[in-house]
C-alpha cells in the first residue's frame, strides 16, 4: 500500500534539522509520493530545490494571500519563471483569505488572478488556499477559467464550497482536521466523487488525531486515509490506492 502526500511543506523551518533522514523515513514508511508547496517566492525555489534532490517530491510555486506584504509584479515574472522548471506541477498555493487578512482583499483577488493566468499559460493546475472568502474564490474562478482546474488544498469543511468547487471540475483535498474530534467532516467527505479526492498533511501543521498538537510529517498522511475510508465504508487500501491515482492524474505524474 503506497501513500500520495499531495501537500506539505518540506520548505518550512520546522524541518532544518531533520529534513533529509525525515524524507527517506517517510518513503520506506510507504508514502511514495509528495508534493512540496510552494508560497512565497524564496519558498517556491526551495521547493523546487528540494524536488530535485528526491525522485518521489515535486513541487508547487505560487504566492499566497498570506505573503502579499512586499508584492511587485517582479514577483509574479519570477512566479512564471519558477514554474516552467522541472517537476514543478502545479501553481499554488494561491487564493485568498479574509480570516488573517481583511485590510488588503483587493490586492489578494489580484495576485491571485495573475497567477490565475501563469497556470493556464504553463497549462498546469492550480492549489487553491481559501480561508473566509469561499464565495469570493469560486467567484474569480467562474469569471478566469483554469483549463487544468486544480485542487481546494486543505478543503474547508464547507458543503457549499465543496458542492460548487466540484461542479467546477476541482479536486478535493483533506488534511489531518478531518480527524479532528468535532470537525464534523463526514458530510463533507461523501460530498466528494471517489476520482475527486486527495489526501494531505500539510506538514508540519495540521497534525491528526492521536498526535495533535505535535508537528506533522507525510508519515501521517494515512490517518487521514483512515478516516475517509471510515466514512465511505471503504478499506484503508481502497482510498490509497484511489488517492494516489487521483493525485497523479491531476498533478500529471
């Protein structure tokens, strides 16, 4: 049984002491896939970097409504050029979040449709962060059609959102908070088509439950597999294996 991870952030502090012993762990543990995300420029490269270094990581390049502080549009030409290198296979994450950022929504809505138009123009996917501004997303995404689509990384467990994010063509992602013990999650997952739906960890946040409050690792991608095999009455297996097609498909693997 083999795991796709198809978000975490190998890129992130967290891991400077132990990234490369953790990666070949999390590999002979079975999880054979990962994808490492960008968010920021200095982020981006590094994901690409460490894609590099490991034939089962590849990368997302992208600026996330949560890095919009110093934005020029050098950026965004730096974003493009990023994305044209090797197993970079998705631009992301990007969106738009109202929850840490309320001062500055027109600003995100449009880094977030310039990169909107570097994904159609590398003709890849995008990784979608949305945060208290769903409406608005789908809303940018009606009016710039993506024509890879792409994936609602770390899906709010909003049926609303998920019902129209699936009309649009859109995969979705569950990370560790789906196995949190007042999430609330399983209407949400059976929302979702079997060929719709990835598993993440989003490392190093989003810990699953029994390790809450610990940091994360792609290691602990299978209890979120756990969980969505629990609520559609399907084996561990089954959502693995699915999974993993789901993410190979979308991201072009």
């Amino acid at each position: 049984m083999e795991y796709f991870d198809t978000h975490a952030h190998y890129n992130d502090e967290k891991f400077d002491e132990d990234r490369e012993e953790l990666l070949k762990e999390i590999f002979n543990n079975n999880v054979t896939k990962i994808v490492c995300a960008g968010y920021n420029v200095e982020k981006s490269e590094m994901a690409v970097e460490i894609a590099g270094k490991y034939d089962f990581v590849y990368a997302t390049c992208g600026i996330s409504p949560n890095d919009t502080d110093d934005f020029s549009d050098d950026k965004i030409e730096m974003i493009k050029k990023i994305g044209s290198k090797n197993k970079v296979v998705a631009i992301g994450e990007i969106g738009l979040d109202y929850y840490w950022n309320k001062n500055n929504k027109e600003i995100q809505k449009k880094i977030f449709e310039k990169q909107l138009e570097i994904a159609n123009s590398l003709k890849l996917p995008i990784v979608i962060h949305t945060r208290d501004a769903w409406q608005e997303t789908l809303e940018i995404l009606r009016k710039t059609p993506v024509e890879k689509k792409g994936i609602f990384h770390c899906c709010p467990l909003n049926q609303e959102l998920i019902k129209e994010a699936v009309k649009l063509g859109f995969y979705i992602s569950f990370s560790g908070n789906v196995t949190f013990k007042n999430a609330k999650s399983e209407p949400c997952i059976k929302l979702v088509p079997f060929d719709k739906i990835l598993i993440e960890t989003d490392s190093p946040y989003l810990t699953p439950e029994p390790f809450r409050g610990r940091r994360n690792d792609s290691g602990k991608v299978k209890y979120v597999a756990q969980k969505i095999a629990e609520v559609l009455d399907k084996t561990e297996e089954e959502v693995a294996k699915q999974t993993y097609e789901n993410g190979c498909r979308i991201f072009g693997i």
